[in-house]
C-alpha cells in the first residue's frame, strides 16, 4: 500500500511539472474515469521475472564441472586448420596442423561427454589464441588458473600425463577413427560423428603409426568416407535437436558437436569453394529431420551466405552463427544461470516531443552473429569512445547468448553504454523472415519461435527487434513482423533489413502492424548504411560524408532515419574534407561509432541524433499520437 500511495504521488507530480504533452488532449477513458479506478505502473519496471518459459533451445548436458584443467595447445595455433603439416610434428614441437586440431577436438569432446557424467575430475580447454574477454572471463568464473597444465603434443601419450588426468585415462578407449584430410577432406567432418558414436579419439593416416605403436587400434575408418555415408550411417545416433555446420579442413565446433552428440554436415566438399561440389539436397535432407526451432551452429565460407542460410531459414530453424572452442564449458547449467539482467532503456515520457528538427539513429551491423558478441564486439565497438556521442545502437542475438554463455552475456548487459539501445537481432539466430518456415508449417513455426524470443527479450527489457528479410517490405515479412509482435506487447519496435543488394533497400519506409491490445508497432526500414564500397558509393551505401549529404538533402517529410553502420567497413580520416569517396582509401581505421561520428558531425543543425528506443517513440509519437498518449498515460 505504501508503494502504490508513493507511485500515485509521483505520478501526480510528473503529470503536473513536466511539459512532455504538449498541447495534444489525452485520447483516454481512463482519465475520464478517474486516475484512482487503475493501479499506476512505473514504465521502466515493464518487465518479466526470470523463468523458464520453455524458451531456451541450446544444448547443454554439461551438468558437473571439473576440479582441475589441462589445455589442448592446438586452437592457439595459427596453422591450426592446416592439413598439409608434415609427419612426425606430433612429437616434435612443430605446427601440429589440422590433423592434430581433430585429434585435440575429439579428446575434448569425449572428456566434457566423461564430465558430465561425472565420470572423470579433469577438464579440457582449448582457449582462443586472441585471449579475447569472454574466454578470460570463463578462466576466471571456472578457477582454471590454480589447477591449470598446459599440455603440448599428445595429450593420451605424454610421459607424466597420467597421474595427473583425473580418470581421463581409464575413460578413454585406446580406438581411434582414421581420416585422411589430405586426399578426402570430408573424412574429417565424417570421423567427428563416428567420434561420439564409437568415443574414440580422431587419429589422421599421418599420425597413424605413431598411435598404433602405442597399443591404440582403429575402431572406425573415415578416409574414403563421405559425408553422406556419415549421414546414412550415423543420423539414427544423432540428436535432433541441433545441427553444426563445419567446414572441411577446420576443426572448430567439433568438441561442441561430439560432446552433445549432434551431426556435422559441410556444405562445400572443398574448403571455402564450391567448386568441388556441395551438399545441397543432403543439407535439406538434414534440416528437414531437425526438431522445429533448432539451432543450426556455425557458418560456411566460399559462398554467398544465402545459400545456406535461407535452406535454413525455409526449414523453421535458426542459423547461430559461431566457430568458439569449449562451448559445453561455457554453457554449462545455462538454464539456472540466467540472472535479471535488464538492458538500459529510456523512459519514453521523458523524450520532448515537441522538439524541431529532423531525427536519425545509428545502429551496428552483424548483430546476428554470436561469435562475434564473443570475440570482439566489445573490445573493438561497443567501446569505443564515440558510441555514448552518436548514441550508436548493437544488434545483439541476446536470446542465443544467455545461453550460450551465460557469463559474457552478464557482461555485454553490464557494459552497455548510457544512450545506446540494445537490439534483439534477429530473433533467435540469423533467418530470413519472408523464408521462415516456408518448407514447413509457416504459422505454427513463427508462432512457436515469436513466443520464446519473446520470453529472453522480456526477461531482459529488451524492447526493439531487428528483422532482416530478402524483402522487408513482402507480405510475407510483415507476416512475420506480426508473429513477433503478437507474442510481445512489450515489443516496441521493429528496425528491418534487406539482405542484399543493399540493407537500406526499404528507403527509410514506415510499415506498421498491430499488438494484440490494439497497438500499432513501427517496423522501420534503413533509410542508408555507412558501408565501404571502395571506389564507388552506392545509392543509399557509402562514406560517412556521402550519407552526411543525403540526410541533409532528404526532404522534410523524411523526418526519421534510421543508419545501419557496416560493422566490417574501415574508413580513412580526411579532416573537415567533404569529399564523398576519399574516406574509402586503403588502410583507414576508422570504422563502428567512430564511422557514425564522422557522419554526424557533417550533419545539419536541424538533425538531432538520438538512439533507436527514441526514434521509434518519436515515430509513434508523430504518427500514432492518439493511441500513443493513450498508452503512455497508463505509467508514470
């Protein structure tokens, strides 16, 4: 009763000395009625109580933790990934090369598979060889730095190994699955499978002698085998639930993959081009036998990106894109992990509508890709000096990271800057809205991924959805838009994305969908992106200077823009230069926040900068104003 009378005081108060109203007449019954016949909520506390909705999706059979580590030297090597490491480096001390990065994987993979099930106190970690903040931060929050052993070479063989391996030794089966990366590069991605179906580790036919003199046998020959035999032999011993995407010639995800039992398809035969062939009318074959929703791990290079993604997209399931090492430690008991971590949001009673002018917002590419928010988002953007200045919004796939990494995600929601807005990006992983689902039941796949992205973002005062589509401006998009926003009330806004030829294809239009009270929600589309497109300047794609002028020349009537600043676009300092393509020259450093300054900055004076949150409220504001003050009056 207390908090209510003090609620009521102050919402008194706020109603009487600010001016935040203007000269619009309140369009509301409530008013009318009596401000004492609704009990008045504080709008900053619009949020849900952690709890598990069924939301979450990621793997996790991880549920003990080791007592002490050793380290797998190979993810720290730059050759990691080489298959053409001579015979013999095993022991030697020299690249060790991919064939040791699989033989390194699959000993990590069984020994999580040993500690989950508390069969062993020893741990494998891999660490990444950039010593970026979320694997400090796991070192930390696990304590590996007292009970740490860094291992070089064969970890199985090592004199001296033993009686420090916590049962590791009496775990292992002295097998092994043979692969031939050289002459068939498939036979790695098939041996990761047949590594959790048999728990044998992945010897290469180079290293072969040295393991069979040492009493292992093959239990499983790989070297002639395709990743469709992989797929014909192993799917029935497959979990559903998941899928990785792996590369051939790379070793990344394979731990993640053996530990959770999932199967490991590449879709190019040869690395990083298509022209050895694909796995097309497998990878299809695959997806269509994924359980609803699921997650599809890792990415595929040598392709357009739409060629995978959107086969993933038509199935209902999500691509999350990311190559990390030791997931199963980083995701460990995830579910009871999540803690009440609220992005920081504005007021939307506080903004002065009354303010003239013109109105942009800046906000970051790439937020889809979760490793990314692992390796680098922080450290090279949200940083940045300049991002509180422009007010630069990230993109972040929010619902995939409190799960993966419960204690990264703690630390991205810890780090956000004071006027920046976090985006949930794109719901649950990268898909194309007007794809989703499309080879399955389109409604009920929508539904089902809406209500749990909607879960993670209310748990977390998450309040602006990123979509990307191949039209953001179909029937088929706003099909989804609707979905999303049917399974939030909560939900603001939605900014909208063209995959390609260019993210500001919607040129800036305002489309709207209606919430389930009635509501009308913006789904904004960019009106540019600041992206370096080297010699020439595209129509809504180009320098900091280029996008300056065109803002400056919109019209009136375009009084809202939205800016997409390309993440992986660096931009040279020409001073007070205006020129349009000078900023495109080779070797610039320039990119992020510190990009969008170099565009606000040549702005008029009539353009106020503001973050996406208020973009989106001054929108509703400009253009709903009846229903928005309605709906404003009912906090405080």
């Amino acid at each position: 009763m207390k908090k209510t009378l003090i609620f009521l005081a102050a919402a008194v108060i706020s109603f009487i000395s600010c001016d935040r109203w203007y000269d619009t007449p309140l369009d509301d019954d409530r008013f009318n009625a009596g401000i004492n016949d609704v009990e008045p909520k504080y709008y900053l506390e619009q949020y849900d109580p952690i709890a598990d909705k069924g939301q979450f999706w990621h793997p996790d059979r991880m549920a003990n933790l080791p007592q002490l580590y050793y380290e797998l030297y190979a993810t720290s090597l730059a050759n990691r990934n080489d298959p053409n490491v001579p015979n013999g480096s095993i022991t030697a001390g020299g690249g060790f090369g991919l064939q040791y990065h699989l033989l390194c994987q699959s000993f990590a993979g069984i020994n999580d598979r040993a500690v989950a099930e508390g069969k062993i106190i020893a741990g494998a970690w891999m660490d990444a060889a950039n010593g970026v903040n979320s694997y400090k931060n796991k070192r930390n929050e696990l304590k590996i730095a007292p009970n740490w052993i860094v291992w070089t070479f064969d970890p199985m063989t090592n004199p001296g190994y033993l009686p420090l391996d916590g049962g590791m030794m009496d775990q292992i089966n002295k097998t092994f699955v043979l692969t031939d990366v050289v002459n068939n590069p498939e036979s790695g991605i098939v041996a990761v499978v047949a590594s959790h179906v048999y728990e044998s580790v992945i010897v290469d036919v180079r290293d072969r002698q040295y393991f069979e003199d040492r009493g292992y046998t093959m239990i499983y020959d790989a070297t002639k085998k395709t990743t469709r035999d992989s797929w014909n032999e192993f799917k029935d011993k497959c979990d559903n639930s998941a899928l990785v995407v792996m590369p051939v010639h790379t070793g990344e995800l394979a731990d993640f993959a053996i530990a959770n039992g999932l199967f490991v398809i590449n879709l190019n035969k040869k690395y990083n081009t298509a022209e050895g062939g694909q796995n097309t009318e497998l990878f299809k074959e695959v997806l269509a036998w994924l359980k609803p929703n699921s997650p599809v791990y890792g990415w595929e290079p040598g392709v357009g990106e739409d060629v995978f993604v959107k086969p993933v997209s038509e199935s209902g399931n999500m691509m999350v894109a990311t190559a990390d090492f030791n997931i199963p430690y980083f995701s460990n008991n995830y579910k009871n992990k999540q803690k009440q971590l609220l992005a920081n949001v504005i007021n939307p009673q506080d903004i002065d509508y009354s303010k003239p002018g013109k109105f942009v917002s800046f906000y970051l590419s790439d937020g889809p890709h979760l490793g990314w928010a692992m390796n680098g988002l922080y450290e090279n953007y949200i940083s940045d000096a300049n991002t509180d200045t422009v007010k630069m919004s990230f993109g972040v796939t929010m619902s995939n990271l409190c799960q993966m990494d419960p204690t990264q995600f703690e630390f991205i929601m810890n780090s956000q800057p004071k006027n920046s807005t976090y985006i949930e990006s794109f719901g649950g992983g990268y898909w194309y809205s007007d794809d989703f689902g499309k080879a399955k039941n389109r409604p009920e796949l929508l539904k089902s991924l809406a209500e749990k992205v909607a879960a993670h973002m209310r748990q977390h005062r998450v309040k602006v959805l990123e979509q990307i589509a191949h039209d953001p401006k179909s029937a088929e998009a706003i099909e989804a838009y609707q979905a999303f926003v049917d399974a939030n009330d909560q939900l603001e806004g939605i900014i909208a994305i063209q995959y390609a030829p260019s993210y500001a294809a919607g040129s800036g239009d305002i489309l709207w969908v209606t919430n389930k009270a009635g509501y009308d929600i913006p789904v904004i589309t960019v009106r540019y992106s600041i992206w370096n497109f080297g010699a020439v300047n595209q129509e809504r794609d180009g320098t900091p200077a280029y996008v300056a002028h065109k803002l400056n020349s919109e019209p009136e009537s375009s009084k809202f823009s939205s800016v997409i600043v390309h993440a992986w676009s660096n931009f040279t300092d020409i001073g007070d230069s205006d020129d349009e393509l000078a900023e495109n020259a080779a070797g610039g450093t320039i990119r992020g926040s510190s990009a969008a300054r170099k565009c606000a900055d040549r702005l008029d004076d009539n353009i106020n900068v503001v973050n996406i949150q208020e973009l989106i409220w001054r929108i509703r504001m400009e253009y709903r104003p009846e229903q928005t003050q309605k709906y404003l009056s009912e906090y405080f």
